[in-house]
C-alpha cells in the first residue's frame, strides 16, 4: 500500500467527530453505519482538509461550513484566560495524517525542485486551528509538514521554521497570514487533484452560463459544472472524451451521442444532451442514475492521477448493472494504483462486491462516532469464510463485531 495518496487520517472536534483516532484508508474504503452515525461527517472534514490545502480558512469555512456550525459542541466552550480570547487546546480542530507525493511540483519549502522517486516520497501533516471570539473567526495555531527531504514547523505568530535534511535554515524562516494554511503552499497541487462529490442530479441537469476562465479544472461537490467539464475533456482529452461516450452507450443500450452543449443566446448556457434515435434529450430530462454516473466516470478517468475521490452514497440512483460497471472501474483504477476511493454506502448488494478489509463502520458509542475495521473482530472471523460483506451486514455479524470492537 506504498503508493497510496493518503494513507491514513485523523480528525478532531470537527462537526460529530471528537476525536476519530488513526483511520487507516485502503484503495477502496466503503464507509458503512447508519444514518446519523457520522459517515458525512467524516467525508465533511475531509472535504475541509481539502480547502485548507486550496484556499484561506475565510473561503474554507463559510456558510454551512462556518466555525459556528463545523466545531464539535460536545463540550462547553472555553478561553485560554480572559486576556486571550481563544479556545482552549482541547477543543480545537486538527487535522493530521499521512500520505505520499509522486511529483516534484508538490513540495517547495521542503524538497522543491528535487527529483522524487517513481513511488514518491512519504509525507505526514498536521494542522491546529483555534476558534476566537466565542467562534466568530478561526486561526491558524500551530502546524508541521514532514517528508525525508526536511521539515517544516509552524507557530501561533505564523511564523515557520525549515529543517532540511535535519539542518535548521533559519534564512529561510518566513511568516504567513493566520488564516493561510501551510497546507495552501506546500501542498496545494497535491489537494488541488482531491474530489469530494455529494452529487445533486437536480444542479447537473441544468444549463450553467459558460465561463471563459474555469473556476475549478474539477468536478465540484455537487456535480453542477459536469458539462463545463465534459466540454474540457472533449478539447483537452478527446480519448477519455469518448471512452465516457462508448461506456454511456453500453450502459444506456439506445443512447447514440453524448455532447456538452453551449446555446447561443446572450448567456451561452452550456448542459449535457444525449441523443435517442430521431430525438435529443438535454441534460434535464436525463435520469438521476444517468447523469450521477457521468460525474463518477468523469472524476474516475481524469486524466491527473494519482489522486483521493470521496463518493457519498455512492449506490444512489444505479441499478445494480451499472454499480457492477462502476466497481468494475473502480477496482482497475485502484488496481493499476491510478486512483483511491473512500465512498459511503447502505447497499449490502454493493459490499458484497469487496473485501471485508476494505469495510469501515462507523457507530454512535456515547454520542460520539467510532470508526471500526469489522476484519479486526474475532466474532467475524468465523463467518467470513462463508459469508461476503453484504451478507454479514444483513445478518446482523458486523453489529456484534461492533459491540465486541468496542469492548
């Protein structure tokens, strides 16, 4: 598993989660529990990793995601004293893990420029972040980037300090703002390439105005920008263009061309049209299945790789045909080292489909979310011989390798 992009994870005081331990990923992790018990959550604070490692905490936390709403409320919020008007250590957010680079555009404090080897070099990250002000606004306290080639460390007064090759540099300690993350300088081409998809059918079938100059060279969250992305592929990579043309006609049987369509109107809208026979269909009229499956086989074929794709609900609107078709894809892509999944499901059809390796359940112990490896149970090994994943969950196996896993 040296390849892998992110290996391991770990989340503290984000939204359900106070502290989730060392979540350990696979190629191919299904996350499964049930509603509520925090598989969204976890999906959420990724996607917040994400931003800190593309934009300013003022762009990663807004709206829904504001620090009002994303800090962990398990506890009563306290100051550091009356002089500092910030949350105490214990109920700060962190984010830390570990993962691996494979290019050199990656790192610049701490290895830039330098050759890295054809299975890339490991890295571990981690990054504080202290509400102030009873919550109104969020800083940057204390972060650390490690890799083979130095380290990187950085303090409250956003100050950091390289070590390189285990040699300090203090020449090339430098500060930046409170509400930039390190992540954001080191690793933004890194995070730039991770997909975080809650896909919204009702926002992808829709005509989007076109945009000379693209905001996001990748799906957003919600899929609305599938047919600016189509229409990417089909200038810039007409190969991956119509592998995602020929795979739409073997799923759908009657479809006969796939297109991303500008109007030309004074708005130029641009939305997906699929034709059937003498009729064409726009992206509107197109099945929650069909255009959800677009989006998948989009962020699975993109061409930058390797990179992290987070699904939630990945089973949603597909018949059991096209979920095989898309297993099938997902199990090459990780295969062939390409890509890593992390998805959410409650399809017992779905995890009949892996390995119990590649189970995690996530369960409400005390309020909180536990995150737990079903292959880890005693109880579990004396089924799973004879039963695949799916057939455990249904037979109510994995709730007793819950109550065993948690003592």
């Amino acid at each position: 598993m040296n390849w892998l992009p992110l290996k391991s994870v770990r989340i503290e005081n984000y939204k359900a989660i106070v502290d989730s331990g060392r979540l350990e990923f696979s190629p191919f992790t299904l996350l499964i529990g049930n509603n509520g018990s925090g598989k969204s959550s976890l999906i959420e604070a990724l996607d917040a990793l994400r931003s800190l490692g593309t934009e300013t905490t003022d762009d990663a936390f807004v709206g829904p995601r504001a620090i009002e709403h994303v800090v962990n409320k398990a506890k009563k919020l306290g100051r550091v004293s009356e002089s500092q008007d910030i949350a105490r250590p214990s109920e700060r957010l962190r984010f830390s893990g570990a993962g691996r680079l494979f290019s050199n555009d990656h790192l610049h404090g701490i290895g830039g420029g330098r050759d890295i080897p054809r299975d890339g070099i490991a890295f571990s990250f981690q990054t504080e972040l202290a509400t102030v002000r009873q919550g109104e606004s969020l800083l940057i306290t204390k972060e650390q980037l490690t890799s083979s080639s130095g380290k990187l460390e950085r303090d409250s007064t956003g100050l950091i300090e390289i070590t390189d090759r285990g040699e300090k540099t203090p020449s090339d300690a430098r500060a930046i703002s409170l509400t930039d993350s390190m992540l954001r300088f080191e690793l933004g081409s890194y995070f730039t390439y991770w997909q975080i998809l809650g896909l919204v059918p009702e926002h992808m079938g829709l005509p989007v105005p076109r945009r000379t100059a693209l905001r996001s060279k990748t799906l957003l969250r919600d899929g609305s920008n599938v047919a600016e992305i189509l229409n990417l592929l089909a200038h810039d990579n007409r190969d991956i263009f119509d592998s995602i043309v020929d795979t739409m006609r073997h799923i759908l049987g009657y479809a006969e061309r796939m297109d991303p369509r500008q109007d030309l109107g004074a708005i130029r809208n641009r939305f997906i049209e699929l034709d059937e026979r003498e009729f064409t269909v726009p992206g509107w009229m197109l099945s929650t299945g069909t255009l959800r499956i677009i989006a998948l086989l989009i962020a699975l074929r993109w061409p930058k790789s390797p990179t992290v794709i987070c699904i939630e609900e990945i089973e949603n609107g597909l018949d059991p045909r096209t979920l095989s078709l898309l297993l099938d894809e997902i199990k090459f892509r990780t295969e062939s080292k390409k890509i890593q999944v992390i998805a959410t499901t409650h399809s017992p059809y779905l995890l009949d489909q892996i390995e119990l390796e590649q189970v995690m359940i996530v369960h409400r112990d005390d309020g909180q979310p536990k995150f737990l490896k079903p292959s880890n149970s005693e109880h579990v090994k004396a089924f799973v011989s004879r039963f695949d994943p799916g057939k455990l969950y249904t037979m109510g196996v994995l709730d007793k390798a819950v109550e065993e896993l948690l003592g």
